[in-house]
C-alpha cells in the first residue's frame, strides 16, 4: 500500500473493544501471531498484504497469513490507525467483496 512520495509515518495503533473481545476467545499462539502483524500498522503504508477498501474515509483491510482479516482506518490528522474490526477472510470477502 505504498503511497508514492511518502515516507514512512509511525502510528498510534488503537485496537476495539469489540476485536479484543474476539481476539480473547483465541488459543494464545494465534493471538500472539495476530498481534504481531497489528504491530506492523505503526507504519501503516509500508504494512504488508494492505489493501484500501474506501479512500474516501481512509479504510483499509490487512490479511494476517491465509486465515484472517483486519479492517482499519488510518486518521492521518490525529497519526493513529484504528483497528475496527477482525474476522476471517471469507468473512472479509463476503462483507466486503475481492479486492484484487
């Protein structure tokens, strides 16, 4: 997700109530596995497998591996990204359609 002209920005990453809640119902390895790729949102245009779903209001979706999804929106007037939400990625697909 590479904007072109632009370096890399560290963010505040700020994650849901919601997606905790989800995130403890997992074994711990995976929620270790997750949480090291939310790490990776800090920089959130050099963050791999990120694809914008809305430019307008600024949301983005990370796969993590082959199983799951994150959605987030970055607020570049107040540097943090917002992790919305967490699901699978057929889950993602039929929410939000295949991006290619």
């Amino acid at each position: 997700m590479k904007e072109q002209g632009c370096r890399s920005i560290y963010v505040e990453v700020q994650i849901e109530r919601s997606v905790i809640k989800t995130l403890e119902k997992y074994p711990e390895k995976i929620r270790e596995h997750i949480f090291n790729h939310l790490r990776k949102l800090e920089d959130p245009y050099s963050a791999p497998d990120v694809e914008c779903l809305h430019p307008k209001v600024q949301v983005y979706r990370m796969h993590i591996g082959r199983t799951y999804t994150v959605i987030f929106k970055i607020y570049k007037d107040l540097n943090r990204v917002m992790v919305l939400n967490l699901m699978t990625i057929e889950q993602a697909h039929k929410r939000y359609g295949r991006y290619h």
